[in-house]
C-alpha cells in the first residue's frame, strides 16, 4: 500500500498535470470526464485524504456537512470558487485553495474575442458565409460597431481586469472602471475609477465583467442597471453567468438598447440560454476562458503545488480558508 496521500481529482486534467499528480500522489482518476453529484461526491470523499475539482463539482452547505473527515483539503482547478460554501468548509476544518493569476491572459483573451465579435458582428458573419447563404455584398452590409476610440467600463479591475485593459490597448478606448477600492495610480492605467458599478455605466460603449460571482454581485446587470447603459452599449461576460439577469439581457438586445453581447458564462451551465440563441446581435462560447494548453498545464501545476505545500506542513499560497 502506498504512503502517499490520496488525491482524487474529480475531472479529466492536462496530462502533464495528471502525471505529476501520479508521481507525488496516490491518485484517483476520471478517465471518462463525468461530473459527479452531491451524493457522490460525499460517497468519494471517504476513500481520499484531498479533492483537486473544477467549477463543476458543487460543495454547497450540505455536501461540506456531509465530507468525510478524511477529507483535508480541496485545492481547485479553477480561480472562481462559488461552487464551494467556503463558510461551511471552513467550519468543517477543511482547507480550500484556488488557481488565481495563471488563468488572468487566457480569460483576458477570450473577453477580447468577445468584444470583438460582438462589436462586429463575428457570429451572424460566420454563420452567413457557413450556410452559404452570402449571395451579395453592398456597402451597407453587415456593418458593425468600431471599437477603436471608444469607452470601455471595466467591472473588477482584479487579475483579469487588469490583463483585459492591458490587452486591449491597442484599440485606443477610453478606459473607465469600477472596483471596491481605487487602483493605486501607477496601476490604473490612466483609467478614470467611478465609485460605483451605477456611475460607470453611464460612461460605457463597452462594459466588461471580470468580478467573482458572490450574493452581492447575483443578477448585478438587471434592467435597472442596463437601463444606465449609453443605448447601443456592449455588454462583455467572461466572469460569471449569475451576474446577468438572462431575462433583462434578452430585453435589451431585442429593444437595441444593447448592440450586441459576447458571452462565455451563462446561469445554466453546461446548455446556456435557448432564447439567447435565438439572437443574432450575441456571440456566445461555451465557457472556455482558460481553455488553452498552456493555462490548463498552469491551473494544474497550481492545484498542485497548494497541495504540496499542505502535505508537506507549509501554508498554501492560494489559501482561502
Ligand atoms: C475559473 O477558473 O473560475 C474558470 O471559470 C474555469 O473554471
């Protein structure tokens, strides 16, 4: 029998991740990639000293109260952590870790690719010429809204925040966004810091989410708020579907109060929205933010390492709770 801790990691990883996982644990595997249940999970959580899961697994309240005690530690494969009930973990005495900064370019790309499609319409155009449906081109056609020069509202000037303003320099935006607390100035980026999400709004042609899912930001683009937003606007997702009121954004894009909108993450996951796909002026991916090789090598090197640094008596640098 092996001395190692044992590691269950809940989905199918990089296979550099899976490997040096099997070289320092006795690891427990999911070759066939199927989401677990509550009940499952709880079941699992018996036969192993670590869970390392993704955005898929839920550890609500009643699976945390439910864990073996074997269970020590969950370090995830993912920076967002609102599938965990971090209180009720933390009371468990369970140690919760997460994978921030590797994943900040990534994301940050795909918020590009979304403003961009949007913006010019990259979905309806893609979908057009595949039909074979482009029987004609005329000067009017298809024309879409140019970025360059415009506002650009940042909600959450954290990591990836930050790499998305970065990134997108080169389009020449204006650039306005909302955190809880001002950027120090060498940070900022001459961008112009509003005291709240309401009071940016209004200076955006573009607005881009990057804040973390939590009961203060659920729904925080309903119609009340889209209503403040120049008409026209962009809406950007990369973050969290809960922070958009579904219904609110599809009133918004067929009233062309909103031009358009680019969207990674939706309230149901996996599936997204049938009435957001019914709408031409959204361009929409399955949530792959951090889907690159070389992000997904890094969100598992980072998992493990919180790991390591747990078994081997150190404090993990991702520690949540
Ligand atoms: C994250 O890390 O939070 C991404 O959404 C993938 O889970």
């Amino acid at each position: 029998m092996s001395d190692k801790p044992v590691l269950w990691i809940t989905r199918k990883l990089s296979p550099a991740t899976e490997a040096r996982a099997a070289r320092d644990y006795d690891v427990r595997l999911n070759p066939e990639d199927r989401v677990y249940s509550g009940d499952e999970i709880v079941a699992m959580s018996s036969e192993v000293d670590a869970i390392l899961p993704c955005h898929s697994e839920i550890f609500s309240a009643d699976v945390a109260s439910r864990l073996s005690d074997r269970v020590k530690i969950i370090a995830n494969h993912s920076v967002g952590v609102d599938h965990c009930d971090l209180a009720a973990l933390k009371a468990r005495g369970i140690v919760v870790t997460n994978t921030p900064d590797v994943l900040s370019q990534a994301t940050a790309e795909i918020a590009t690719l979304l403003m961009l499609a949007a913006a010019r319409r990259a979905g309806e155009g893609d979908r057009l010429v595949r039909s074979g449906q482009w029987t004609s081109w005329s000067p009017s056609f298809m024309v879409g809204t140019q970025l360059t020069g415009k506002r650009l509202g940042i909600v959450g000037m954290g990591r990836v925040g930050l790499a998305f303003a970065h990134m997108v320099k080169g389009f020449d935006m204006e650039l306005h966004y909302y955190n809880r607390r001002r950027l120090p100035p060498e940070k900022e980026m001459n961008g112009v810091y509003h005291e709240t999400v309401e009071q940016l709004l209004g200076h955006c042609d573009v607005v881009s989410l990057h804040c973390p899912a939590s009961p203060a930001t659920l729904n925080l683009m309903n119609s009340a708020r889209l209503s403040l937003l120049p008409d026209g606007a962009i809406l950007v997702n990369t973050a969290r579907g809960s922070l958009v009121n579904e219904a609110a954004l599809i009133d918004a894009l067929k009233s062309g109060k909103l031009a358009a909108a680019g969207l990674d993450v939706f309230q149901r996951e996996p599936g997204g929205n049938p009435e957001l796909s019914k709408l031409d002026n959204v361009f929409m991916l399955p949530h792959i933010g951090s889907a690159t090789r070389e992000t997904r090598d890094a969100m598992g090197f980072r998992a493990l390492d919180n790991l390591d640094a747990f078994f081997s008596g150190h404090e993990p640098s991702d520690r949540l709770v």
